[in-house]
C-alpha cells in the first residue's frame, strides 16, 4: 500500500520505531514525515539543545549509541573532562561529536535560520530520506510540577534524574506557537496512509506536540487512521519515567493507562504480545505486536506491524 | 631583586617568555602581571575566542602543544570532524579540549562577566600563579589593510595564512576602549622591577595593547626600565609574519627593524647572540642573549637574562 506516513515522536524510544518506519518506506520517496517533540529543547552553555530532534536523527542515520540509549555512538568525551576541570557546568553530558550538532545548530539559529532550516540542513549532511520536523519553529518549553515545584524539564529530568514526584505538566509557549507549516500540511495530505504515535512518553514527549495549536485538530480531522504504540511492557517502561508517572498521577501503569490518553485521537492502539487485551476503549482497535525494539530488525518488524494495522483500519 | 615585572604578549613566542618569567618570579607570590594583546579575539559559531589569551593560559600551565606550536597538547579532533561532515565552518580548527575553554568562557561573558573575570576564573582552574590580564575589558579587534582591502586579522592570519601583502593596520574600537584596570595599576606599581615586551610581533601583538589609550603612557613614565625581547634572529622570524611584514611595510627586517618602532617607549632591547650588534638607537640598549626558546629550559634561561638586563638599566 502507498500513501504518506506521518509519525509523532519524542525521544530515544519513539526514535526506534520512527527508524523502523524509515526502514520500512525506504523505497517510495517523500514517504514519511516524522513530527518531533521540542519541548525537551533547552539552552545549555549558551547552546541551543535540541534533544529528541537529535536522538530521531541519530537513530536514522545510524549513529545512536546502541549501549547507552542516547548520545552517539563511539562517542569520546574530551571536552566534558576539560570543561569539568575548568569548572564548567557538567550535569548535562556533551559528547565531542554531538556537540559539533548544537554548536552549528546554535550558530545557524543565532543567524536567523529556523529550526526546520537547520534540521532540514542536518538532515542532509547526515544522509537521512525522512523529513524529520519540529512540532513549531516557536520555542515550546515543557515544564513539569513536582513537590517541589515548578521545574524546567532537563532540570527534572537529568539533573534531578526524574525522581522528584509530578503532579502536572505546562508546555509553555505552546499556546502561542505556531505548527511547523509542513507538519501540519503532512497530516493533511489526500495521500495520507496513516499516521504512528510512537512509543514515546505521552505526558513529556507526545502531549507538548499535541498542544501545539492545530495539530490535535488535524489529526482527528486526518483522512487515515491514526495508530499508537504502547511505549509500557508488563507495567514498566522500557525506558524513561513514563511508569513512574503514570504511577504518581494515579493513572493505570499499564498499555491501557496510556491508551486512554488518547480516546478521541487514535483509531488504534498496538499492545505488546506479552501483555493481555486490554478492557475495550471506545473507538479504540487494540492490536497485539511484538513491541520491544532491541534490534535494529525489531525495529523494522514492529514498523511493518504498524503500517499492516493500520492499513487494516478506518479512520 | 624584588619587585613587580609586567610582561606586555602576544600569541605563542610572547607566550613563552612570559612562561619563562612565571617560572623566574615563581617563588614571591604577586610578581608578575601579563598584559595580553586581545586584538585577535573574534567570534566564531557563536564563540567568543580569544586565541592570545588562549596561548599564554596554556603555556603558563604547561598544556601547549609542544609540536604545532598553538593550541593544547595531546588535543582531539573529533567535533571539528563531525563540524566538517555536517558543513559547518572549519577554517579555524578547535580542538576537543581546547573547545571547552571557549565554551566556558562565551557562558561566562554572555552571562556578563568581563574578560577579565572569566581569565581569572580559568588561570584559577589551571593553577596559574602569575596575573593573566586582558589588555582591555573593551572589544579591540585588529584589521589588517592588504592588497585585497581591508580583512578582519583571523581571516587574514587563518583562512589566508597571511598570504596577501600588508599594508596598514587598525585596531578597531582602541580609541575608546578601556584599558584593564589591574595592568593599568600594575604599570604604575611603586615597586615595579622592569616592564617586559616580549618577542610578539610588533605589529599585530604589541602595538594593539599600546593603542588601547593610556597604556603607552604609562609604560612611558613608569619607574621601571622597559626592556623589549627581539622577534627576529638572522633576518627571520621565529614564528608568524613578522619578518614578512617587515618587508612589505619596507622597514628594515631586522632586530633593529623592530627596535626603531619602540624607540622613546624602550631602555633596552633584546637581540640574540648569534646576531650582530644594531647601530646604536637614541636611549637604548642593546643586550645580546640566546633568544631562540626551543626548550622550556630556554625559556627560563632568556627570562633571567631579560630580569639581570633590566636590573642594570635606568628607566
């Protein structure tokens, strides 16, 4: 089946099967849209971090590091020991080869390029088919409320490794941001084949997207089914604070927990092989698949799986 | 003898005589201030690089590479590599380490810290003894007038290896720049011993710390006899374009070339052994010692010499 594809994606895990669907359109050209998070995005040092543009990036170029989970792979980190000998801020890790990245992102942003310029422009000198594209070129800043107050979002979550509890999340900014035009353009294609909510965390990853004035709206209003992936196995998360949040906004730690968030969004929703059948959603169409991505073949099995549900359902 | 030495440097052969000198006064404490020409910083990718600065940090803490000359040894290539493969500017090499030294100090100032402040803060974390001092807080930026019109000085000294001829320079912003307080005080030190002008080029190295205004006059009156070190041995330079501009401004490529443009500014001037004595110069002294710093044992050699020289003038 043909027709365009557009993901939704946030960091390392929702990265993984953005790959796969890469992988999987490879052979039909302008074959996939991936809308990114930027809430995450911060500025460090005086550099403009753009963190899970950079992880759906390195996961398509094939340059993750496959140990760690985040960063590059082959990494060195020179500058980080000189900068901590200087007394530099350290509790965010710069690899020397990812800081290349957001010293010319940075430096491009500071001459006036927007974000999709400069992610356009990354995109080509890493060789990546896809268009990978920011939810706005406007600044979204996710904030997250905890016991002990309102935090900046890299503050929570790697200098404070997510431990403190959440209460709520604020994507600030994003009342007044603009969608990225071909984000939005994308949901609205004739051709649209479906559209994939990756397995990504719905409160920091997929939800600051969802806020973005007009795309809620065009993807409830889009001609293809819109298909999710369960980002929990077993009640846990294969990475990153989803569980833990879902636990401590007294949410269901399982795939249906995360489901439900997306009631009136989704057509379906894909649940690991190893879970049960969750309780029934209504206009939800909950199909079992092999969920964990610990291969790059994973990651273009899960892909197909997706695209077949997809193509099995009616927006 | 005691008392307070005030080195007046350029880049890597300035740098490392006033090494020599930071290791003859090592043992009084407050002995020594370096006032460092500031007129090739420059922005670069959104950094705010000061490369004399640089070179005399890392000669004073033993991290200069001891092989190109410039730059910190044992240094990396990575991100300039992957700031290459991405297209990003790589005209001006950086090194992984050495980056971290630019990283921190563009925080420091963008968060408005003066240069002086963010140079104390890293001679600190570098364990430098001696004072490092900007000539100025102010930005002062060396153009160089060419065959080509006027170039910025890292676009004439790096991106064309001062290839094209010179013809004139300006220092842009002198006029009304500042001069750094500290090295001002210092020059006017009761218990000054000797104001060293280290074997810099003349042109680009010292001449813009003399036009930041009142640090030529205060040379001029200090109590202490002023003693320059020559940049040229047999009709060459050590290092850089010194002797090549010499020729193209037609002055004569010599020591006594480069002493005439200190007369009424000098007591004695520094020619190395293996050169014949200049023809005598109105109120200056000729010295002979072994210039050519190839060792770091040389440069502690040629920094006694320069001190026991100084002792024996009269300001």
């Amino acid at each position: 089946m043909s027709g365009h594809v557009v993901a939704l994606c946030g960091g390392v895990g929702g990265a993984k099967l953005a790959h796969g669907l890469s992988m999987a359109l490879a052979a039909v050209a302008d074959s996939l849209s991936i809308i990114v998070n930027t809430g995450d995005d911060f500025q460090h040092l005086g550099l403009s971090i753009s963190p899970d543009l950079d992880s759906v990036m390195y996961a398509l170029a094939g340059l993750s590091d496959p140990v760690k989970g985040w960063g590059r792979r082959d990494e060195t980190w020179r500058f980080m020991a000189t900068l901590r000998d200087l007394g530099g801020e350290s509790w965010f890790q710069l690899g020397d080869t990812d800081l290349a990245v957001h010293v010319e992102r940075s430096w491009r942003l500071a001459q006036g390029a927007t974000l999709t310029a400069v992610t356009a422009h990354l995109c080509k000198a890493l060789a990546i088919g896809a268009r990978i594209l920011p939810m706005s070129d406007d600044p979204v800043r996710t904030r997250v409320l905890t016991a002990e107050g309102w935090m900046d979002f890299q503050d929570y979550f790697v200098r404070h490794q997510c431990q403190p509890a959440v209460r709520e999340f604020m994507f600030f900014g994003a009342a007044t941001a603009h969608p990225q035009p071909e984000a939005l353009a994308a949901l609205k294609r004739p051709d649209l084949r479906a559209i994939v909510i990756c397995p990504s965390n719905p409160f920091v990853s997929v939800e600051p997207i969802l806020a973005v004035p007009g795309i809620r709206a065009a993807i409830q209003q889009a001609r293809a089914p819109v298909v999710a992936v369960t980002p929990i196995i077993g009640g846990k998360a294969i990475k990153g604070p989803a569980a833990k949040m879902l636990t401590e906004l007294g949410l269901d730690v399982s795939a249906a927990g995360v489901a439900r968030r997306y009631v009136g969004l989704i057509d379906g929703f894909v649940v690991d092989h190893s879970d049960p059948a969750p309780e029934p959603l209504p206009g939800v169409t909950f199909v079992s698949a092999a969920t964990l991505m610990s291969s790059v073949d994973d990651r273009l099995w899960l892909a197909r799986a997706v695209l077949r549900a997809a193509d099995t359902l009616v927006a």
